[in-house]
C-alpha cells in the first residue's frame, strides 16, 4: 500500500470515530476545527489521487449514520427518511475561499446573468432539526442524521416552548421546517451553576449540552432543559404559497408562528457579504447563543434551482467559518509557578496553538483540584478553548489519542527554587503555599507585582528586569526599588543612558500612585484590588490601618474577618514594618483619595451595567455607584435594580433581566437614578 492510501484509510477511520463521537454520542473529543482539518486533508488526497476516492468516502457523506457509525438502527429513536434531503452547507475558511465560490457562482450563472442578492444569516451552532406539519399539527420531527435518514425525535422536540404545536388558519396541507436546536449561553450558565452547587460533574458547552437534552429517551429531561431553535429553511412543502425569494420564506415563517433570527440581512453585493461576515464574527459574544460562522445563500429561487446541489452540499450556499474558538494541542508539561504570595498555581506548558485569535502556550489550571478533575497527563492531546480576549482555558484530554501508560501527574512537593523549601496545603484551602520568606521566587514575585499596572505601574519594571537585579544583587525587596544604584543599574548589558534615565523616572512617579495601589503593591493574602481602594477610602492614610485593631478592620464595608485578620498579621509583621518604614523614608505617598461627601442615593441597591456608556468610562461607571453606597456586581439576578445598557450590550445579561423583570433602564434614565435612588418609570420602593 502506497502512503496516500495508507493516509487515506487513516483519515477515514479518524473521521467515522469522530463523527460517531460527535452525531451519536454527544462527545465530541476534537474541536470542530481539528475535525474540519481531517476533512480537507482526506478532501485534498482523494482530489490529488482520483483513484482513491470511494463512493462511502466521508467526503461523500453527511455527518454520521443516524445512528452509530455501523449504521444500525437507534437503540432509542426510530428512523426517519427525509423526502429532502438535510445538506450540509460548502465550507470557506477566509475570505479568498469565499471569493473562489462566489466566482464559481457567476461563471455557473451563465453571461450576463446576475446571481442577484444573497441572504446573509448567522450559523449556529447546535443541532439541525426538521419539524413536519400535516394540516396545521406537528406530526414528527427529525434529526438530520446522516442526511437521508434521521432520528424522530418528535417527543422530545415537542416539549420545546418555542415549537408550535399546532398552527394557525391559512397552515398548508404540509410544511416541513428546518431549523437549528440550541441552548441559551444564559441558561447554559444557569445549569452549570446549579450543578456546581450540587457538587455535579459540569457540562462541557452549550452545544454538546443541547443535542444531548434533546436525545433523551425521557422527554420530561428535555423539557426541563428550556432548549430554543430558529428556523431558517423550509423542507418539503405542498399546498403553500410559491415564494420567488429565500427571504420572503422568513416573513412567512414568522406569521405562522415560528422564530426566526433577528440577524438574518438581504445584501446585494459578495463586498456586502464580506462585511456582514466581518461583522457577525466581531460580535459573536453579543449574542446568547453561540455561533460558528455566518452563512450566505443565493436570494433567487429559481436561481439557487439552477445552480443545483452537489452530493454533499447546495451550490447556492456557503457558510463562512469563524476563528476557531477551540484546537487541540500536546500538552508538554504541567509547572507550577510561585507568586508574590507564596501561592503555587499550577499551568499547562503546551506545544503553541493558534485559537481564538491569538497564540496559546500556557494556560492557569488553577489548583491540584483543577489538575484532578481535568483528568489531564503531560504528554496528553488536550482541547484548548480560547474566546476572544477571554482567558485561554484547557478543556480535557483527547483519551483516544493518549499514549499507553502515560502516567498521571502529581503537585510537587517542594518549591523549585534552589532552596527548595515545601510546598504545604492547608485544609480547606484549594491552594499550595511556599511559606518560606526567603524564597527567591517569591521575592522576585513580589517585585514584579509591586511593579505591575495595577499597583505602582512602573513602567519597565517587568519579570526580566527584576530577575536580572535580583540576581545582581542590586534589589532584595519592594522597598529597594526606591534605593536603586542607577550608576550599577548602566553597568549592566543593554541598560543605556536613556532607559536608566526613564526607568529612573517612571520609579519617581510610583512615589505618587497613592495609598490603594500600595496596598495592592504590599501583596497582602487574601486583599484584592477593590479591597485595597476600598480600605485606602475608608482610613485615608497608612498608618491608620497600621494601627487599626481587628474590629476596625472588619468593620469596613467590604473587607469582612478573613482579609481584616490577614490585615493584622501582616502589619504585625516587623519584617513588613521595616520594608514599611524605608518606603516612609524613600517619599512614596502614604494617603489615599481625598474623600468628598456625595449623597448615599444607591445605598441597598445593586446596579449591573452592561455595554459602552457615553459619558463614563468602566471605572467611572463602577465608582459613580458604589460611592453613592451602590453595589454594582457583573451578573444580573433577582436582586439587581436595574440593568443600564449602553453600546453593544451582552445579550446573555439583557435576556436575563428580562426574565427575572428587572428594569432594563439607559444611559439617561442611570443619571436620573444616580440623582434619586429611583429608577425612572418604576413605582416607588414603598418599603
Ligand atoms: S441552511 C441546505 N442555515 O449548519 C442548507 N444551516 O453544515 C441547509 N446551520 O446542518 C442548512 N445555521 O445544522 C443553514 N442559518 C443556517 C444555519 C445552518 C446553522 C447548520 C445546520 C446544518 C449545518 C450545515
């Protein structure tokens, strides 16, 4: 066997494992973009060698037999032959590919004839259902199995709240809807929650979650799971009226009752597609359901007729694909770093991955409990998830590609220093400490931290800095960046006459930054940033909190016992008072803001603001109530106030507030409740 049909084969039987994993079972072990790899590659060979292409090829074929991969039947759901079949849609992966279609396209057309406009949606990404009518009564639906023959899974599709089950006058003898089942990211998140607090095992995301719901053999459990969908094609129909265009489907669907998507844009021109694209992946964490790409079709009917289908997909369609959001990677190895605190956090070292839109090569994994639960080994393939600007995260191995007698991974014992001092867990703790106080790690940390932008902000103070006069031996601690040697600081490599001069300037501009960041600089356990500003607004001044006692402390609206004991330790600390006391010396300034007396209009009430606001910045936002005695947390619940909504807002907190009735209130009507503690429009608290 030559090596193009020995990868052939192999590529075949990753794709049919895959595809089980993903259609029958519901766990998927491979990103959709790992899995689309497979596809193009197997697509490319089978291109290049005409003679290996086999007519069961998964090239040539839909997703996965409705039903396991051999194709016997469900052991839950019966069959059920589609009189259309459920295409999938002709993937492009960047714009070029989007161009290549649509030159396709036009050459297809015929001289002189125009494609017309296109209809441009969003894809979403859950599961492809088609509901069938009989006068007016949903009958059945279906999954799409692999195509030709799906799973009825009409129970269970019947208790989604947003299915008709029956529809109006004027319903056509038959009407086959298609559409897409989902999860709300919100609901999603509710779910999770409730399991976490249960101590259950969490759902992987919103996708895997909707396809099992709806693939329960109890439909009770579907039920209770408030699964949705929009509808976005029609399947067989007879006895409807003909439409000439795509869109005018839509209009229709949403008089007989059915929801369609708020997004869906008739363009006229490929630029105008291009942008919509561009567009719809900007803004894909606006929405609360997720999405992996948009999709364009062909407007014109009997233009997308003409134009015809392939084996595997409509020529008159073709879904643009988002950055993925999730890729597998080697995990090479787990380390664990020491922070400014002692605290261990585990993290995984992984062979460099593009996802999300950036380069992933670390990722936390948090804590020993994390590393457990995660059931991940270095030397694993794990699947990375990074949205966005969101923190890159690990996901879990890929057990069907780990290594035989891959063993598992354990927390170290001891601190990688050259000390190696223990590294210990308290109970009740999640986290290992290196409490040892000479820890150079440790101590390079703290520097680094006391450095960093949201303590002192030095500017050019970061890890390589410190490492390089630590080891030096020009700092040993906070206090000795106020008592550098700048004329040993020029000796070193690299360091000319201007950096050393604007490092020297921007160490004498941290002397001002104030009493809230130098507390976060002092690296306190357990204080966090808003604690540190909170404290430095509440005492005015250092030495005040120096010499506040234990009630005192707790007492401060905010801190509460565990960081008012930690607050103790640390100032009763002679170590912490002579680093304190060189700081005096050094001239870095000790007080903190100047308070000025605004009315406590807010007091007891949660406001959540969501999306950019005119006239106030984030930080604005937040100061603006928590100093009128506010409290301003980042999700909406039962207890919020109201929500202010400004540009863009996230969907998932809007969709929530509209559940729970909380008043959805903007920029102007926030001013007005700013002013009165009231929100404008809603009867007064008569309490
Ligand atoms: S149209 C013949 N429109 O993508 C075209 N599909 O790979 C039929 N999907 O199975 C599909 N959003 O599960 C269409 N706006 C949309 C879609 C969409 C998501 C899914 C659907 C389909 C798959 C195609």
């Amino acid at each position: 066997m030559n090596d193009a049909q020995a990868r052939a084969d192999q590529l075949r039987a990753l794709i049919a494992h895959h595809n089980e994993r993903y259609f029958a079972l519901d766990a998927p072990e491979i990103s959709d973009a790992d899995f689309d790899l497979l596809v193009r590659e197997l697509t490319a060979l089978e291109e290049a060698h005409p003679e290996l292409a086999t007519a069961d090829s998964p090239t040539q074929t839909i997703g996965s037999a409705a039903i396991g991969s051999a194709g016997g039947a469900s052991a839950t759901f019966a069959p059920v032959e589609h009189e259309i079949p459920m295409m999938s849609l002709d993937k492009a992966f960047n714009t070029d590919e989007f161009d290549n279609w649509h030159t396709r396209l036009v050459r297809a057309a015929g001289e002189g004839r125009d494609l017309g406009s296109f209809v441009c949606e969003l894809k979403f990404d859950g599961l492809a259902v088609s509901v069938r009518y009989e006068n007016g009564t949903l009958v059945r639906a279906a999954t799409r199995g692999d195509g030709r023959v799906g799973e009825d899974v009409t129970a269970n599709v019947a208790t989604i709240a947003s299915v008709p089950k029956q529809l109006g006058a004027g319903a056509p003898p038959v009407l086959e809807v298609r559409g897409e089942i989902f999860m709300a990211i919100s609901d999603f998140e509710a779910l999770n929650e409730a399991r976490r607090a249960a101590g259950e095992q969490l759902y992987a995301n919103p996708r895997n979650t909707a396809a099992g719901s709806l693939r329960q053999k109890d439909a009770a459990v579907t039920a209770s799971r408030n699964l949705r969908w929009f509808a976005y094609q029609l399947g067989q129909v007879e006895g409807a009226p003909t439409f000439a265009h795509h869109s005018e489907t839509f209009a229709y669907l949403d008089d007989l009752g059915f929801p369609v998507n708020d997004q869906v844009k008739v363009v006229d021109s490929a630029d105008a597609v291009k942008a919509y694209f561009a567009e719809a992946e900007a803004r894909r964490h606006d929405f609360d359901y997720e999405t992996d790409g948009a999709v364009a079709k062909i407007d014109n009917l009997a233009m997308q007729r003409d134009l015809g289908v392939t084996s595997h997909h409509p020529r008159w369609a073709i879904a643009f694909k988002f950055q993925p959001e999730e890729k597998s990677t080697k995990l090479i190895d787990i380390q664990v770093s020491i922070g400014g605190k002692g605290k261990a956090t585990p993290f995984a070292v992984l062979e460099p991955v593009f996802v999300g839109g950036s380069t992933v090569q670390m990722a936390t994994l948090h804590n020993e409990d994390q590393v457990k639960l995660k059931n991940i080994r270095p030397g694993d393939t794990v699947l990375v998830r990074k949205a966005g600007d969101v923190i890159p995260e690990v996901l879990g191995p890929v057990l069907s590609e780990r290594p035989e007698g891959l063993p598992e991974w354990h927390f170290p014992t001891h601190c990688s220093c050259e000390n190696h001092h223990p590294l210990t867990r308290s109970e009740g703790d999640a986290a290992h400490y290196c409490l040892h106080p000479t820890c150079p790690i440790q101590r390079d940390a703290w520097i680094e931290h006391f450095a960093a932008r949201a303590a002192m902000d030095i500017e050019g103070f970061g890890e390589r800095t410190v490492q390089l006069f630590t080891a030096q031996g020009l700092l040993s601690d906070i206090a000795g960046v106020y008592e550098l040697d700048f004329d040993a600081v020029g000796q070193i490599e690299g360091f000319g006459e201007t950096s050393v001069r604007n490092l020297q300037t921007s160490i004498e501009a941290s002397k001002t930054q104030g009493l809230g960041r130098l507390l976060i600089g002092l690296n306190i356990r357990h204080l966090g940033n808003s604690g540190a500003h909170v404290l430095a607004k509440a005492f005015g001044h250092l030495d005040k909190i120096i010499e506040a006692d234990l009630e005192t402390l707790a007492g401060v609206d905010g801190v509460g016992p565990t960081i008012a004991e930690s607050l103790r330790a640390y100032f009763d600390d002679e170590s912490h008072l002579a680093i304190i006391e060189r700081l005096r010396a050094a001239g870095v300034d000790f007080n903190g803001p100047e308070v000025v007396d605004v009315d406590q209009t807010l007091e007891g009430l949660a406001v959540v603001v969501s999306g950019g606001l005119e006239n106030f910045s984030r930080d604005s936002v937040k100061e603006a109530i928590t100093s009128r005695g506010g409290k301003s947390p980042g999700s909406v619940s039962k207890k919020t106030t109201a929500l202010v909504v400004g540009e863009s807002p996230g969907a998932s907190k809007v969709t929530k507030a509209e559940e729970l009735g909380v008043p959805i209130i903007d920029e102007a009507a926030f001013v007005e409740l700013l002013a009165t503690g009231r929100v404008p429009g809603q009867p007064a608290d008569t309490a």
